[in-house]
C-alpha cells in the first residue's frame, strides 16, 4: 500500500494570521478601488450611481493614457536597467577591503537617507535655466556658452528625470548586493585564483551566477517601486511641458486632484494593479523556470 505524502499543517497555520492580515491591508483597499472604477464619483468623492466599465472605455479612448503607458514603461526599463548596470559594479567596490571603506558606504547611502521630495526640488532648483547650479558650474568650466533650459522641453527634461531616478535608487539596490556579496563562498574565488582566474573571469563565471537571486530580488523590487514613483517627476516638471513627461502615475494624480475625475482615476490605479501583478508573476515563473532547467541540468551532468 502506497503511502501518502503528508502536508505539514503546522508552518501553514503559523503564517496564517499574517496572511491573513496582509490579505486584510491589501485587498479591502484594491476591492474598494474596484469599486469606485465603477461608479460615477463627483469632485467631492461621493459616489453618484453605478456605470459599470464607463470609466474603463472612457480611459481606454484617451490618447493621453497610451502616452503615459508607453513614457511610463521607458521610465520603468531605463531607470530599473540604469540601476542595475551601476549599482552592481559599486557594491562590489565597496565589498573589498580598502581603507575608508566605511567612509565610502556611508556616502553612497547617503542619499536614501533624503526625502525623495527634497532630492527632486533640488535637483529642480539646480537644473534651473536662468539660476541653477548645474548651468553656473558647466559655464564656469566653459563646456557651456549659454544657459541651458533643462526642464523647457519634454525629452530633455524626461531623461533629465530617468538620471535622477537612477541616482536615487542606487542606495537601496547597493545595499541589496551588499548582502547578497557579503553571503558568497569564498572557497570558489580562492580556487579559481589558484587556477589562474582573471578579474573579468571570476565576476562572470562565479560571482554572476551566484548573485542571480538578489539580481532578480533586486529587479521586482525596483520595478514596483519605479512603476510608482511619483515625488521626482511631479516635483521637477508636474508631467508637462503639454504632458510630455506625464507617466501612468502623474496622469492619475492629475485626474483625481486636479480634474476632479476620481472614477477614472480608480480605473487607471486598477490598470496600474494589474500590470505590475501580471509583471511578477511572470517574471517570478521564469525565474523559477531557469532555476528548474539548471538544475536538471546539473544533474544530467553529474549522472
């Protein structure tokens, strides 16, 4: 008689009550938001009567929603990918033992200690086109001739923005490496030394490979909280010129506290729901995905 595998219950009822309560913070809110996408909302928040996906089709009929969508994924892909490509060789600078080592980490860190608010007012305050720091000291050094207007055209002023998202959320990313460096074997670097290993050789054949999880912790993280990001391109251009900066997010806000469009803005937040849900999730199965592939991988090797 075949024996059956038994589910332990017991770690499934310890971390009960947190689900529960983490399904409790998270869900009443997004069956709240649902709900009011539904409705016709006044300026004042009252809800006027059901219209079912009027909100839906009103926003999918707006060419300024796929503008902000497409704005809203370079924002997302530059900013996330611009973070990675340098935070990455950082933390592993500061993983070596130097003098002032402390020193260095500490001024990298340094910026995620800063509101995010104040780092985009002055950031918006430097970049100036008549009296901002950054056009005084370029002219100062004369790389410039005349002062130049940052944040008066939308592309300009867009990829001003994707700079300082990437110069913000390097802190957090470091610190993400930090731990996950700080946790590798050292047996295999001394060994590869030992065989002759380069530089180059050692970070893409050991320490990628072994950084791959907080790489991918790294990104989904990053993602939600780009996505997101409200403070540095509301505080620095408010989504103009003409909307030319606007992402999914300053569109919204917009619509919801300027425009007094609640109900569309609810739809918009839904959208913006299930975008970064199905992101995840598919991001998370193919990260699995490659970890089960390796594996049988490794083990047909070995056999």
């Amino acid at each position: 008689m075949k024996s059956r595998t038994r589910i332990p219950t017991t770690p499934l009822l310890m971390i009960l009550p947190s689900f529960l309560l983490a399904m409790s913070i998270i869900g009443y809110p997004i069956l709240d938001l649902a709900w009011t996408s539904m409705q016709e909302v006044s300026r004042f928040g009252k809800l006027m009567g059901f219209i079912g996906l009027a909100n839906f089709a009103e926003v999918f009929r707006d060419p300024l929603f796929y503008s902000s969508l497409v704005r809203t994924l370079i924002w997302t892909v530059a900013v996330v990918g611009g973070t990675l490509i340098i935070s990455l060789p950082i933390a592993i600078m500061l993983n070596d033992d130097f003098y002032g080592r402390g020193l260095a980490r500490v001024i990298v860190m340094l910026p995620w200690a800063i509101s995010l608010t104040m780092t985009a007012v002055l950031w918006r305050w430097s970049l100036n086109g008549r009296a901002g720091l950054i056009n005084a000291t370029l002219m100062d050094f004369h790389i410039i001739t005349e002062p130049i207007e940052w944040l008066a055209t939308a592309p300009l002023a867009f990829t001003v923005e994707i700079l300082v998202g990437i110069l913000v959320s390097i802190p957090f990313t470091t610190t993400i490496f930090l731990g996950g460096l700080s946790s590798l074997p050292q047996d295999s670097y001394e060994a590869a030394v030992v065989d002759g290993a380069k530089p180059w050789e050692l970070f893409r054949y050991i320490t990628l490979p072994l950084m791959k999880p907080f790489i991918n912790i790294a990104i989904v993280l990053n993602v939600i909280y780009v996505f997101n990001s409200l403070p540095i391109i509301w505080v620095m251009t408010e989504g103009g010129p003409a909307n030319g900066t606007d992402i999914l997010v300053t569109y919204l806000y917009k619509l919801a506290f300027r425009f007094g469009q609640l109900g569309k803005a609810s739809a918009i937040s839904l959208i913006m729901f299930f975008v970064l849900f199905v992101f995840t999730i598919a991001y998370v199965l193919m990260v699995m995905r490659q970890e089960h592939d390796s594996t049988a991988e490794e083990v047909k090797n070995d056999a």
